[in-house]
C-alpha cells in the first residue's frame, strides 16, 4: 500500500538494555572468502540508499526455486550444489536450502528447513562490508535479539563471518493483510477489530521496552500461516529505534514511507513512539475502507495533507461504518502527538474492548476489496506512464544524439573534401 521510498536510515542505538538471543556463532577467521561473488548488485531489486532490506518473511515467489538465478546450460542438481556451497559451512551443516524468496542490493533471503526438526525458517543474509547492510543489520539485530512476543517476528540464531551475518528467523506464510482481506470474502469491523488488538499488543510490548518500529504499514502486518485462525506478526525492524530504559526518549531521524508519517517527523522536531500510533490510525483507516486518508502522487501535496490532519470519511463504505471506529480513528489521526492515544489506551477503546458489538456487521469486504483493487490499478499505471515519460525522454535523446552524430559526420566529410580538393 506504501510508496516504500524516501526510507532513510536510523541512528543505530549505541546499547541494549535487554539480550534474549545469546546464541551468535562469531567469525572464526577464514583466510579467503569463498562466498565473495554471491551477492552481486545486479540490479534486481536494488533498494535505493536507505531502504530498509526486503523482507525475510515474504511468500516465495511461484517457480522461484534455487536454480532459478543460475546459468540454465548446467544440471540442476549442480547449479543446487553450486549455490549452497556458497552459503557459510556452519549454516549448511543445520540447515537444508529450499529456495530464494527474496533479494536485495546487499541482502538474500532464502527459505530453509531445519535438518533435524523439519521445521521451515527464513535465513536473511546480509552483507555488511557495505556500510548501508552494515548500519540496517546492526539497527534490526538490536530489536530482534531483545524481543520475544507472539505477535512479533522471531530471530532464532545469529551467524556472522567477516562480511556477511545470516539471520535464522519465523517464516511467516499466509501473506500480507490485505492480500488475506481480499481473499476472505467477508470483513466486518468485528474483524478489523481482531486485526488491530493483535497489532497493538505487539506495538504496546515494544514501546514497553523503549523500541519504536517508525515503519508501521500494511506489508509489515503479515499472516503466520494460512489457516483461518492464524496470528498477525509484525515485521521487518530495518528503521526500528532501540533506547535504553531511563534515556532521552525523543529521536530526530526523519525515516518512514510518506503515507503513513506522523506529522512531527515531517517538521523535523524531535519525536516519541507516539509516531507508531499515528501510522496505526492509517493503517485503521484503511482496514475499514481500503483508501488512504492522506493520498496524492506529488510529495509535498501529501505531506501538507499530514500536516493539517484533515481527512474524510466520504464514500463507501464509510456510510456502513460506525461512529466509534471514526473515534477510535480520530484519536490516532491526531495532530498533536501528545493528544494521540497510546498502544495501552488504543487496546482500552471501546470499540475494541467490546469487539465492535455495537456496530453494524454490514460486510464492508465489497467496498473494501473494490477500493484495494482500484488503488493497485491506479498505482501500477501510474508506475507504467512514468516508464514510458523516462523511455520517451530516453527516445529523444537517443534520437538527438543521433542527429548531432551525423551532422557532425557531415561536417568532417566536408572538411575533408575542402582540404584534398
């Protein structure tokens, strides 16, 4: 749902109050790197400086396999063999390598199976010779190795080499939010209500522990699997801020995907983990509608849009939706950060408490998926048309160094022909 640019890097956090992970296997010293070639910028999935790494908690792609990157003259059993290999002994030892679910400019994802458990995992492997993988590692390390909650994302083991860490973490498979409310073919706000209490319980034992996430979104919130009863996982702590029990509790950083930042990151004064609450109000806003309540393609249109605070609840299915899921709402779409609710007080609401009794069971899934859809549509060509603007420029010139070519010709053939004449 999130534009996911303008991402820019946290301060790393220089302690940990709390280390709940203690098993890291640490660099033994190999004379050579056998791992070098890797990892390549290939261009595919290259994050912009910044950006938060993908995901270790993706779905794998269909057909996406281990071989799947490989030259497609040799065997398969041999290109499998070949790329496992370059994965660090100790890793392979535990685990089997299944298949790539993610890349980035300095990071790989695979899906892995314990040997001895046949439990699934997802191993993120990061190379942090370069200082982005460097400072994004050390920022998420630090959260994850803290934490221990149902609704959050759990790191399992840590190896490191001199170049690279490998991240053993939950794989979580049943999707993101929205892809499950689509899916689903019924949503009541006794639903939406379900969502945002596992969501806020996550988000309130992270603020008791003096992390802020500073990247709520939707493609954050992620199904553990697909069963209908499964949990909602938050995820991906790649601008996530650590600070030790007793510190200056304001950052100054200004990070996060412009739809969903809080007002007071955008005039750059310094901030609490009230800004979670603010991107939690749009996240609330769009479980119940599928819109966005601060939308507009050019950046600084959007950003006073946040400023001001306004927004509406005009169109379907805000008609069907009642007026205590708008309160709820209005108290996380606040302006002033000290007005907004906490995670504590969000979880004390009304209407969650009650699980939205009161309301109407109207199914806002027509409404909602329609909006979702249409949003998806109108993104994706927006994304098509700025392709071809680049393309069409490129054309141009293309076309007009051409044209300076010849002339150019032109003008030595007739040089030439004045001076042997």
């Amino acid at each position: 749902m999130g534009c996911g640019t303008s991402k820019v890097l946290p301060e790393p956090p220089k302690d940990v109050q709390l280390d709940l992970v203690k098993k890291v296997e640490p660099y033994t010293g190999h004379k050579t790197d056998v791992y070098k070639h890797f990892i390549k910028d290939d261009g595919v999935g290259t994050l912009k400086t910044g950006s938060p790494l993908p995901p270790y908690h993706i779905q794998p792609y269909p057909g996406t396999h281990l071989a799947s990157h490989m030259e497609p003259h040799e065997p398969r059993r041999t290109r499998v063999a070949k790329y496992r290999a370059k994965f660090d002994p100790r890793v392979t030892a535990k685990y089997d390598i299944k298949a790539l679910i993610g890349r980035g400019s300095f990071s790989r994802v695979v899906r892995v199976e314990h040997k001895a458990t046949k439990q699934p995992y997802a191993i993120k492997m990061i190379e942090t010779k370069y200082r982005e993988g460097r400072e994004v590692c050390e920022s998420e390390l630090c959260v994850l190795r803290r934490v221990r909650h149902t609704n959050i994302i759990q790191l399992i083991e840590v190896f490191e080499t001199q170049e690279r860490v490998y991240m053993v973490m939950e794989l979580a498979t049943g999707g993101e939010l929205f892809d499950r409310i689509i899916a689903k073919g019924s949503f009541t706000e006794r639903d939406a209500t379900r969502v945002l209490q596992m969501v806020l319980d996550g988000v309130k034992y992270l603020h008791t522990l003096g992390i802020t996430h500073r990247d709520l979104k939707p493609e954050n919130l992620l199904y553990y699997h697909p069963g209908t009863d499964s949990k909602i996982m938050i995820t991906d702590f790649g601008l996530a801020s650590a600070r030790k029990k007793g510190d200056d509790c304001l950052m100054k950083t200004t990070c996060g995907t412009p739809e969903y930042i809080a007002p007071e990151i955008l005039v750059r004064k310094p901030y609490t983990n009230s800004v979670d609450m603010w991107a939690l109000g749009v996240i609330s806003y769009i479980l119940l509608s599928g819109t966005m309540p601060f939308e507009d393609d050019n950046r600084s249109r959007l950003y006073r849009q946040i400023l001001k605070g306004k927004y509406s609840y005009s169109g379907e299915p805000w008609p069907s939706v009642s007026n205590l899921a708008k309160d709820f709402i209005d108290r996380l779409l606040t302006v002033d950060p000290g007005a907004r609710m906490t995670a504590l007080q969000a979880l004390k609401h009304p209407w969650v408490v009650s699980m939205a009794a009161s309301s109407s069971m109207k199914n806002l899934h027509r409404s909602i998926s329609q909006n979702l859809l249409k949003r998806a549509s109108s993104r994706c060509q927006s994304t098509k048309s700025a392709q071809s603007t680049r393309s069409s420029r490129s054309t141009k010139s293309n076309k007009s160094r051409r044209v300076r070519e010849r002339e150019l010709r032109e003008l030595n053939l007739r040089y030439q022909q004045q001076y042997n004449g």
